[in-house]
C-alpha cells in the first residue's frame, strides 16, 4: 500500500529539516509501506522552496508544488489532495506539532479497523495564549450549535484518508474552504486519535489572534445560515416591539393626557435601533461577499513550479 504525505509549507525553512528527520524515521518504522511526501510551498519569502527542492533531488519520494504566492493553508491542502496518489492521503504540520508517531496507529484504523478516516484532537493546549484558548473552546461551542456539520473541539488538520474520503473532498471545489467543516460534512467513517498539545520546533505561527478570528467568521458563513434567521428574528422582535410601544404611548396621551417628554431615549432608541441595523446589513454582506467570490470561479491556487508528473 501506498501513503502520500502532504505538508503545507509557508516559511518553514528553520522547522522542515526536523519534520524530514522524523519523516525518515517513520517510513523506516513502516517500511511495508510506501511513501510519497507532498510538500506544498504556499508563496514562502525563505529558503523553503530551495530546501526543498534539495531534499526532491536526494529522495525520489519527495516532491514539492510551489505556488505563485502565498495562497493559505486551505489551498496547499486542496493542492496537496489533487496531487497525491497514494492509497492512503494524510495531512501534516510541517511544524512537527502534529507527531508524525501518531501515523501508525492511524494507519491501522483505516486498514484493519475498517475506518474511512482517522483524525487527531488535541486534548490540552498547553503552551498557547489563554485567550486564544478560551475563544477557541467557544467557537466550537457555538459551530455545534448553529450548524449540523460536526465540529469537534481541538481537532487538528491531521488526518489520514483513504481514497473515497479523498475522492469526496476533491468534488467539492469551492473557493472558501473550511477544512475541518469539510472534513464533517462527507460523513464517512471517522476514527478520532488524541493527543497532548506538542509545541512548535522551530520557526512562528502564522495565524494572529486578528487572523483567527477571521478564519472563525469564515467557518461560521460557510457552515451556517443562523446568523441570517437571527437577523430576521431580531427584526421581527423590534418590530413588534415598537407596536407594543407606540400603543402605551397612544393610551397614555388619551388616557392621561400626559405629552411625550425627553429626547434622550428617542435617541438612545435610534441609536440602538440604528446599531442592529447595521449589524443585520453586516452578516448579509458576509454571506454576500461569499457568494460573490465563489461566482468568480477564481482557481483556489496558482501553481508555479513543481516537480509532479502527475495532473490533478
Ligand atoms: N501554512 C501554510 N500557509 C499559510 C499559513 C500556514 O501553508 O498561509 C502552513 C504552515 O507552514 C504549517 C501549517 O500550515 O505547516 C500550520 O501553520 P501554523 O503552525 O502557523 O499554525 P498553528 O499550528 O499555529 O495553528
Ligand atoms: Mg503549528
């Protein structure tokens, strides 16, 4: 049987040396398996690319796509899954924070325990800003509650597939990916591995809090319509509201006479009502924006070199 690796690579000149070190040693571990390592330079500005293209001229195993600049992780994934060829497909860190000891076992799920995936959380997360914590930990609380694809907290982009799972995620092209909704919502039968939270050998993360929050957004649009009914529902409720208001208001004129005084909660009201608004014509922009960039049909990525003799 064959194994692809693939390994989104964006600045990781200082890391990919330890990641290639412990990517010998498991393929001498599993050495009844072949392996194909699929290193996917997302626009790097460091020496990946030329390291790489060193490590392919040593080991025929290694092959490398390299795009025009820098597209996101989402898209090496999507790159790396096109080009793969291997039985079995499965994800990585270059950053070694997903433990490349973790592959046999994985390995075994999908060929003995006949598993169609097997998939890793992180059940610590040990050694990251406690915010970020805290607010990851709430993302996934409120995904499993406003959308029905399955979300599981702390999971990791580290997963091994078999070729169906592949074939499933291949269909679906769309522009603003979401791995870990796209990984729940073609089913299948998923095998879930943990593990205590590894921090990174060497080189930065990418992501900022500012960035992380927006990937969240993007995971919310792409998964979820709530936001859209809660809008409605709002305007429904303040509309109704306002009914209820302007009756007091009649009845107490006629009743008691008494003349509509104070123009600071008129104001606070606009106010109020005039934030809601907004927000409401947000989230639809969210949604829109969306659809628009998926009405472009822009290609996900822009290969610029690579040493692949297969076509996607
Ligand atoms: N990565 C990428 N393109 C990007 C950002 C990140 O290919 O625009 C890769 C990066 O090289 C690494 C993986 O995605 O292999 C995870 O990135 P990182 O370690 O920065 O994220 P974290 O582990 O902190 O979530
Ligand atoms: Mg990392």
């Amino acid at each position: 049987m064959s194994i692809s690796i693939i390994v989104p690579c964006f600045n990781e000149e200082s890391s990919l040396p330890y990641f290639y070190q412990e990517f010998q040693k498991l393929t001498e571990s599993m050495c009844q398996e072949s392996f194909e390592l699929i290193c996917v330079n997302d626009g790097s500005s460091d020496g990946t690319l030329s390291y790489l293209k060193e490590l392919a001229a040593a080991d025929s195993r290694v092959k490398y796509l390299s795009f025009s600049r820098n597209f996101g992780k989402e898209a090496a994934i999507y790159a790396g899954l096109q080009y793969s060829q291997g039985d079995y497909v499965a994800i990585m860190d270059a950053d070694l924070q997903d433990p490349p000891s973790l592959l046999p076992e994985m390995y075994h799920a999908v060929t003995v325990e006949g598993y169609d995936s097997a998939a890793t959380r992180r059940v610590s997360r040990k050694g990251e800003p406690k915010i970020r914590s805290w607010f990851a930990r709430k993302f996934y609380r409120l995904m499993n509650r406003i959308s029905k694809t399955d979300l599981v907290d702390g999971a990791r982009d580290y997963r091994l597939m078999n070729r169906k799972f592949v074939s499933a995620l291949l269909e679906m092209g769309e522009y603003n990916r979401f791995s870990k909704g796209l990984f729940g919502w073609v089913g299948f039968k998923t095998k879930w591995i943990e593990f205590e939270n590894v921090e990174r050998v060497a080189g930065e993360t990418k992501w900022s809090f500012w960035s992380l929050l927006l990937y969240a957004i993007d995971g919310i649009v792409a998964f979820s319509t709530a936001p859209l009914v809660i809008s409605t529902l709002s305007g429904v409720l303040f509309g109704f509201s306002s009914l209820i208001f302007m009756a007091v208001i009649i009845f107490r004129r006629i009743v008691f006479g008494d003349p509509v005084a104070g123009w600071a909660s008129t104001v606070s009201i606009t106010l109020l009502l005039g934030g809601i608004q907004l927000f409401c014509i947000g989230i639809l922009g969210q949604y829109l924006a969306k659809t628009y960039l998926e009405a472009k049909r822009r290609p996900l990525y822009i290969l610029d070199e690579t040493n692949c003799e297969k076509e996607p």
